[in-house]
C-alpha cells in the first residue's frame, strides 16, 4: 500500500506517516522505484501507534515497547511492568476526571447563577 493510501485508510497525515519511518518507528520499506509500497502488517502497526498515542503513551515508550515486542520473550517483565505503570498513571487521571466532574456538577447545581 502506497503511503497515500496508507494516510487516507488510517485518517492520517502522509508526513506522520514518514516520520514515524524516519525514527524507526515503522520499518522503512520501499520499492525498486523508490516508492514507499507498506505490507499489511505496517497497517496493523500504525493502527497500534496511533491507538497508543490516543492513550497517552509517547513516541518514545511506543517505540521502545515496538522494539521489546519485536525481541518477544527476552524482556516480557520490563513490558508488564511498562504497561503497568501505564496503567496506573490511567487510573489517577479518571480520579482526577471524576473530582474535576464533580466540581462542576456542584457548580451546576449551586445556588448562586454563573
């Protein structure tokens, strides 16, 4: 797949998408002519980018959670306690989400008009 009907099927920009080839993100694939021709696999791969993105996570630990996933096995207990702590840094922002809600819902419901 063509990196612009790569951008288009995933909803993102084609410079995103050879950025994320630049930092080794994504693996630099390339036909004989030089065009960017990507596997489903790479699809795949950037629909997991893009959803950990969404999630929070940065290029850096996505990138560094592609790497330990690609060496499978060898590191399995420095991933769990990645996504662990990940995990953790979730719950404390839906605290903080449900107190923020909360404030505002007093606001709402006081007597005094905003």
């Amino acid at each position: 797949m063509l990196v612009g009907e790569l951008s288009k099927k995933l909803g993102i920009p084609s410079s995103t998408i050879r950025y994320y080839e630049k930092i080794d993100l994504i693996p630099k694939i390339r036909d004989n002519n030089g065009y960017r021709n990507y596997p489903e696999e790479v699809v795949d791969l950037l629909r997991l980018v893009i959803t950990a993105k969404e999630l929070g996570f940065t290029l850096a630990e996505i990138k560094e959670f592609s790497s330990l996933i690609q060496e499978l096995g060898q590191d399995r207990g420095r991933i769990r306690k990645k996504l662990e702590l990940k995990i953790e840094d979730i719950e404390a922002k839906i605290k903080e989400l449900r107190q923020f809600k909360k404030n505002i819902s007093k606001l709402l419901t006081a007597k005094c008009p905003l």
